[in-house]
C-alpha cells in the first residue's frame, strides 16, 4: 500500500493523475450509459450500434487513461513510446472488452456477468502490460512479479463487481457500478506502475521510431476528447431517457386516473404505485403506500393467487381497518423493461348495496315496511326447515280487520291507507322483537312468533292484538273503530307443511268470523271437517235449483184486530235427496257466500207470486230478501219482470229486509226500494230490535211494517225488558205510520199481550206453522179463523 502510495504520489505528476482519473471516470460512466442502451433497446441493428459505441467508449478510456498517467509519470530519464505497441495496446483492448462486453450481453445472468466483467477486467491489465511494452526509458524496468498479479487480480475481481453491480434492482446499488469500474482502471494501473522498478542504464537508447511526450499528448488528448463526447452523448441519452421515461410514467399514471376502478401496480408483491379511485376507496394518500406490501391491502392474496382473466372475489382493508368487498382482476405489463402486474380492484359496496336495496324491495311490503307475502312465506318455510331439527313449536297468526273495507269504501283509499299503517305500527308494539309481522296483502296481516312458547303465552298475544286495534284511531280528525279476528295455527300440530299451517290458520280466521269478529279461534281438526261438509254441500246447492230440490211453505199473518188472514210470508225449504230437510238458516248463508243466492231468490219470488195468485185477492205474500240481493241494482227491473211474467200484482207483494241490507250501500238499498215502492210492493223491516236495530233506519226510509223480531215476542209477557221493547216497538210503528207484526206467537198469552199492546199482525206457530202452497191455498179458502177477543 505504501509502495502504491509512494508511487503515485512520488514519481507521478499529480495534476495529470487528475485528468487521468478524470477521464476514466467520464469513460467509466458512458460506458455503463451505452450498456444501458443495449439493453432497452429492441431492433438488433440499434443494440449493435450501441454495443459498438460502448466498447470504444470504454477501451478508449482504459487505453487514454493508462497513457496520460504515464505522461504524468516522472522517472527522471528520458523516455519515449513504441508507436506498434502503443497501438497494439489499444487493439487488445478494445477486442477483450468486446469479448467482456458480448458475454455479458449475450448471458446477462449471474455468471455472465460475473465472466464478462472478469474479460473487461482482464483487458485493462492486458493492456497495461503491454502498453508498458510500448515503453522505452534509457535504463532497464523490473518487476515485482507479486504486485503485477496483485494488479491482475484486482482489475479481473473489480469489473467482475462493476458488471453485478450494474444489473441490480436497486438505482443507488446500479449507481456504484462507474465507480467501480473505475477504481479498476486506475487501480490496476497504478498497482502496475508501483511494480515496477526502472535502474538507470545509459547504455540504453530510445529507439529512433519512439514518440515522444509530445506526440504521445496529442494522441491522447485527442482519445480523451472523444471519450468527452461519449460522455457527453451518454448524458444526453440519460437525460432523454429519464425524460421519456418520466412522460411515460406520466401518461400512464393520468390514464390510471382517470380509470373508474381502483388500480395498483406491483413489482412483484410490492406497491409501485395506486390510482386516484383506489385511493379514494382506501381514504389514503397513495405516497402511504408506495412500497408496502399487497397483503396489507388484500389480507391473505399475493399477485400470484389473482387470476389474470377472471374476476375473482377479495376483502380489502381500507385505511380504518374496514373490510371492503371487491373483485380483483390482474394483468401483467411491462414498466422500465421489468415485468410488473396490475391489479384492478373493483368496489363492490355500491352493487351489494343495490342488491340489498332490490332484496329488501322484493321482500317488504312498501305501504306499511312490514315484511310481505313472499318474505313472509319464505320465513314461514325456513322455520318450518329449523323446526324439523329442533322439535319445537312455533304459531301462526293469520289477522284479518274487522269493518276495514266500510273505511275504504266511505272515507277513501287515503285514509284506508293510513289507517293500515297506523294498524301495522300497532301491531309491532304488540308483539316481541323476534316475531315476525307481515302484511299478507289488503287488511290480511300474519303473525309469525318465535319459536319456544306456550298456548297461554300463544293466546296472551292475540288478546293483546285483539285489544290494541278495537281502540279507536284518530286520522285527520277521524274516529275509527275497526278491530280485528285473528285464526291461529301450531306447528307442528296442525299440519305438516307450511302450506297446511297456513291454510288451518285461515280455516281458524273463518271460524273466528263466523264467531262474531273480534275474537280469535284456535285450529280445531273438526273446522276442517266442517269446511270438507260446507263444500260439498256448496256442490250440492249449485245442482239443487236444476234438480227442483227447493219448495216454498207459507207461514200465514193474522190481523190482530179482526182475526181475519192478512196474508202469508213465504219461507224456503230444501229437500236435499241424502240429507233430507235442510235448514234455510244453513244454506241460506252459503248461497249469499257462493253468490247463488241470485238465482234462488229470483226462483222464490217467481214461485211465491205464482203460489199467491191462487189465494184471495185481498191476501199479500211476503217474500225474504237477501242483503247480497241488494247488491244487484237489476233488482227491482228483475221484480218487475217477475210480476209482468206471473201477473201478480204489486200491490200483493211485500219484500222483508234487513238492517244488513242498508249496512252495506245505503244508498244503492234505498234507491232499490223506491223503486220497488214504485210498482206498489210494500216493505217490511224485518227482524227488528236484533242488531244495531238503529231507530234512524226508519226515519231514512218509510216502510210499510215493522216485524219485532221473535226473540222479544217469547219473552213476553213475563219478561218486563221485552215487554216494554215490544211496547215501544209498537208505539214508535204506530207514531211512524208503520204496521208492526209480531213473529214467533206460540202461546195465547203472547197472543193476547201483544194484541193488547196494539200490534197489528200475528204471526207464529200459534196460529200456524209454515205448511205448503196446497195447503196454505186451501186454508184461505176455508172461514176465516178468528181469535178470542
Ligand atoms: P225469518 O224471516 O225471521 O223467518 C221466520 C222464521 O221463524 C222461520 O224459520 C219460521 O219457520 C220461524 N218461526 C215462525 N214462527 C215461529 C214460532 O212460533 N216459533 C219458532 N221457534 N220459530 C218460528 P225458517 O223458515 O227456518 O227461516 C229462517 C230464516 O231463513 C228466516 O227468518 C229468513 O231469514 C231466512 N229465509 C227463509 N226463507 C227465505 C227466503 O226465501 N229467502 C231469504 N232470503 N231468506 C229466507
Ligand atoms: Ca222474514
Ligand atoms: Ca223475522
């Protein structure tokens, strides 16, 4: 070390060492430049050219840096150069960094690099040798053989290093590579120079053909330049390069951008870079994450596992530690020549949002927010799966309100409205968090309740239900009274499949109807024999008018004053061929149900008007009419008809109604029997004091007769409450201008009351059972009957 040291330092002049050092280290930089090139380029005549450039760039610097340091070099003799030699040196080196230069271009592995960096190497020392050769001194060189090899060595190691270094990943690591390269040139020359030792000789003569200093200057100087101006050329390249590069990156990064989806590109698993959406997804800026891993944002993946042409399903982690549902997708590409991967990312919070929207869309129902049919058939059905498992019980509650549709129909769709959401918000107070409540569709509501309860606890919530919606409710200053029937059904006792539950909770509603609304009834197995009986029953009603199944028997009305017939009313029997005698009270109901009731009661009137015509001019024949039969506005045009057909006259016919016909459409009722008034057929309220029996229904309409219903009529005269209703039944008719008929006089002692009290009619077994149309004919024929005074 101190012999290099005292060589340089000594016997060199110091300022030329400089330039020489200088030289390299401009020559050193281009050549790794030019290298460069090689490398990025694509077209081979471009790489060649290049490869070319590059390795006289680098054995010019070699050559011109050895021989300006030997300008510099002072052994205090004369001197001179061997032109060949000098030369030679040259050519050497330009053919062994050549060689260097293709191995590592054509095998840039590891061990190509490591051999064409070791060649490079080799040819700063081959040259050095023999430019030494090209040197003539007056006195004779020896050498210390150690250092020459020590020389070699380290030119051969260090290229070998420059070449590794050139090829790393990192920029400061491939910044070191000149340096490198040029501690080699001058440190195997100057190792060189300090093996060597000159003893004067004057024997020794310079040849005649030696350059001297000068020439030798002139040369190099001229070799140094253009070395400066591949250097310079090769900072220019850089600078273009970067440039482009920079643009590129640019261009790339704006187009990421303005890309709607997240994007990231990785170098391997490492964060290269991030768009804007994907920073915006994440709430990070991307310098946060430049460099960190993909597993910090995709926790579990690494490039590999993201397919290229497949969308696949990830979590991503955004900056508050949130999980964000995406789809991933990558695709490979080249940056700066190394192969990255990018990697869109798609949210999916706005799609799965939209799905839950059209989800819960599908399975509420939109007036109230209740869960719909479908949601809740589809719970219905879930639990039904779990119950199976778990053997427990869990009921069904299928409501249905009462007197709904009355508010529908004279305040409004607006305010039936509001009254079912008001209904539905009631509901959920009544019941637990963990039940279930569904709008089935119009004023049908369904209670699901959670499995593990009793029957007390069962019948506790329909009470509760059953009282919260009897209060009243008040809509823009409305007060509504509706309430509710409710049917229930168990699982698993009463029935085997969802559909079963459901249909024996509704079989349940019906019975809970027909017990009077308001109330709920628990399935019983026998409802549903009762449903099998009234169908098959409804089947035989339909055959029953075509098979002449239906008769008509009359029940005569006595004047209470005279004792004389005032007429009959007629009343329709059913001789069903299996059944025998069927109670009108029971087919009645189903005809108004089934609709039949039409047909029927237009049969009855024809048969009655046909029947009455036998009887005594002055004798009327009352015929029943249903409320269902209002409903029909041909009504009276039908009655006319009947009359034209049969020519019986109006003014022999009474109809009786009841207060259920004017219930329904007051209006349309009333129209009805002014036009029946109007073809001279009386009309009769008829059981009257039932009901809501509202006084007002006879102030609204003047009908001709009032029937008191018979359930008072039995109690007298030992009842005082029925006793003072018939009296005042009486008293309101004859205020009115209304005849009252009593109905159900069984005994003389009713008789008598009632006629004392001042009824007009009589009617009732005392007098007569309903008998048939002969019979009844051939009575009003006989004398007529009269009472005890
Ligand atoms: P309603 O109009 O009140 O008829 C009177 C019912 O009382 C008749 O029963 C009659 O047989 C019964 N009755 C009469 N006197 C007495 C008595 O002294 N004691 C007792 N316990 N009962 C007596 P029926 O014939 O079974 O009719 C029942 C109901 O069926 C009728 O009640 C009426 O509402 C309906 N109905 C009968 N025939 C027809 C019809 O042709 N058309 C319509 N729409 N309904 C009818
Ligand atoms: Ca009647
Ligand atoms: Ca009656």
């Amino acid at each position: 070390m101190t012999q290099l040291y005292t060589c340089v330092t000594q016997q060199h002049d110091l300022r030329l060492v400089v330039i020489a050092a200088l030289i390299c280290a401009l020559g050193s930089y281009s050549t790794f430049a030019m290298g460069r090139q090689v490398f990025r380029s694509r077209a081979w005549q471009e790489r060649l050219t290049w490869a070319v450039t590059g390795v006289i760039g680098t054995s010019s610097a070699i050559w011109a840096t050895h021989f300006i340091a030997m300008l510099a070099f002072e052994p205090g003799m004369a001197t001179g150069f061997a032109i060949g030699q000098t030369g030679a040196s040259l050519v050497i080196a330009v053919l062994l960094v050549g060689l260097g230069a293709g191995l590592v271009v054509v095998r840039p592995s590891m061990s190509g690099r490591i051999a064409g960096g070791g060649v490079i190497g080799l040819a700063i020392s081959a040259m050095h040798y023999t430019g030494m050769g090209a040197y003539d001194v007056q006195g004779t060189l020896h050498w210390d053989r150690a250092t020459v090899a020590l020389s070699v060595v380290v030119g051969v190691t260090l290229g070998s290093l420059s070449m590794l270094l050139a090829f790393s990943p990192r920029a400061a690591v491939r910044h070191l590579a000149p340096l490198v390269l040029l501690i080699a040139v001058c440190g195997t020359h100057f190792l060189g120079m300090s093996a060597v030792t000159i003893i004067f000789d004057p024997r020794v003569e310079i040849p005649g053909g030696s350059m001297d200093t000068t020439v030798l200057s002139i040369l190099t100087a001229n070799v140094a330049l253009l070395i400066v101006g591949l250097s310079l050329a090769a900072l220019r390249l850089w600078r273009v390069n970067r440039l482009r590069h920079e643009a590129e990156s640019q261009r790339l990064r704006d187009l990421a951008d303005i890309a709607v989806e997240g994007l990231m590109i990785c170098d391997g698993d490492t964060i290269a870079g991030i768009n804007h959406s994907l920073e915006r997804v994440l709430g990070l800026p991307r310098q946060a994450l430049l460099g960190a891993p993909l597993q910090q944002l995709l926790p579990g993946l690494s490039v590999a596992d993201i397919p290229m042409n497949q969308e696949m399903d990830a979590v991503l982690r955004d900056s508050a530690d949130q999980a964000v549902p995406v789809r991933v997708i990558a695709q490979s590409i080249v940056i700066k020549a190394k192969p990255h991967t990018v990697v869109a990312v798609r949210d999916q919070r706005e799609r799965l949002r939209a799905e839950a929207e059209m989800h819960r869309l599908a399975h509420q129902d939109a007036l109230t927010g209740l869960a719909n049919r479908r949601q809740f058939n589809e719970a219905l059905t879930a639990r039904f799966a779990s119950r199976r498992s778990e053997e427990s019980t869990f009921a069904l509650l299928i409501l249905d309100l009462d007197r709904f549709k009355a508010v529908n129909d004279t305040l409004g769709h607006g305010m039936g409205d509001a009254l079912l959401q008001r209904v539905s918000q009631r509901l959920l107070r009544a019941v637990r968090g963990d039940d279930l409540v569904a709008r089935l569709g119009g004023d049908e509501f369904a209670i699901l309740k959670a499995g593990g309860i009793d029957l007390a606890g069962i019948q506790a919530v329909a009470e509760r239900v059953i009282d919260i919606l009897a209060r009243p409710f008040l809509i823009d200053g409305h007060i509504l009274n509706i309430g509710t029937s409710i049917g229930i059904a168990v699982a698993p006792g009463d029935g085997q499949s969802p559909e079963q539950v459901m249909g024996n909770a509704d079989l349940a509603l019906y019975g809970a109807k027909e017990d009077g609304r308001g109330r709920y009834r628990m399935f019983e197995e026998s409802m549903n024999a009762r449903i099998q009986a009234r169908r098959a029953l409804e089947l035989d009603l339909r055959r029953a008018i075509s098979r002449q199944e239906f008769t008509l028997v009359y029940q005569p009305q006595l004047s209470a004053r005279s004792g004389a017939y005032d007429g009959a009313e007629a009343l329709i029997r059913w001789h069903h061929p299996e059944r025998g005698m069927v109670s009108p009270v029971d087919f009645i109901p189903l005809a108004e149900e089934t609709g039949l009731i039409g047909p029927l009661g237009e049969w009855v009137l024809r048969t009655a008007c046909t029947d009455a015509l036998a009887w005594p001019e002055h004798l009327t024949v009352a015929v029943n009419l249903s409320p269902v039969q209002f409903r029909d506005v041909r009504l009276a045009a039908t009655i006319r008809g009947i009359l034209a057909e049969t020519g019986f006259p109006g003014s022999r016919l009474e109809v009786e109604i009841t207060e259920g016909s004017l219930l329904q459409d007051e209006q349309r009722t009333l129209a009805i029997l002014r036009e029946l008034r109007a073809l001279g057929i009386r009309i009769s309220m008829d059981d009257f004091g039932t009901g809501y029996s509202s006084l007002s229904y006879l102030r609204r309409f003047p009908f001709d007769k009032i029937k008191i219903d018979q359930s008072f009529v039995r109690q007298t005269p030992d009842d005082k409450d029925s006793a003072a209703i018939v009296r005042a039944i009486t008293m309101l008719g004859a205020s009115l201008g209304m005849k009252t008929t009593a109905e159900g006089v069984e005994t003389d002692a009713q008789s008598q009351f009632i006629a004392g009290e001042g009824c007009d009619q009589l009617q009732g077994y005392l007098i007569s059972r309903p008998i048939p149309a002969d019979r009844i004919a051939a009575l009003f024929s006989a004398a007529p009957l009269t009472l005890t005074a």
